[in-house]
C-alpha cells in the first residue's frame, strides 16, 4: 500500500520580470510554475545536487566568434557573436 502524498507550500521571492519570462517558457512547454519547480526539484534529489553546471563568470575574455566569406571564426576584436549557440540561433 502506498502512503498518502501531502503537499505543502514554499514561498519564494523572484524578480517580477524573471517570473514573467519564466512563466512565459513554461506555458509554452505545456507547464505551469508549481510543475517547473516541482520537476527541478526531483532532479536535484535525483541527482543529488543542482542539476545544472554551475559555473563562475570567468575573468578571462571569451573570444567572439564572426561570419567571414561563409567561415566561422575566432574574431576577438569585433563584437559580432557572443557564442556559438547565438551565431547558430543567427543562421
């Protein structure tokens, strides 16, 4: 026989405009808020820890990738890309 789930309640503070957008990601992936943190919440137990890579900003400048003749590559001088993922997003 399984025990009974009770649930309970957490409050947290968020910045308006970071619930906002979070709320808007959510609903277009088919959750609601409570779902978001509950599913965060079992991977973190799941994984027994944050269930993201959390990283430090490094000191170091990150080199800016540009588009040249239909080529990637490294451009630090020029301000085109921040990442991959935003040049990919780009094309």
């Amino acid at each position: 026989m399984q025990s009974a789930r009770i649930n309970t309640n957490i409050n947290i503070r968020v910045e308006n405009d970071v619930k906002n957008k979070a709320q808007a990601l959510f609903s277009a992936l088919g959750l609601d808020m409570t779902s978001a943190i509950n599913i965060f919440l079992r991977q973190a137990i799941r994984k027994n820890g944050i269930p993201f890579d959390l990283i430090a900003e490094s000191s170091q400048k990150t080199p800016k990738f540009g588009c040249m003749k239909g080529k990637m590559q490294e451009a630090p001088d020029h301000d085109w890309f921040e990442s991959m993922e935003d040049f990919k997003e780009y094309m």
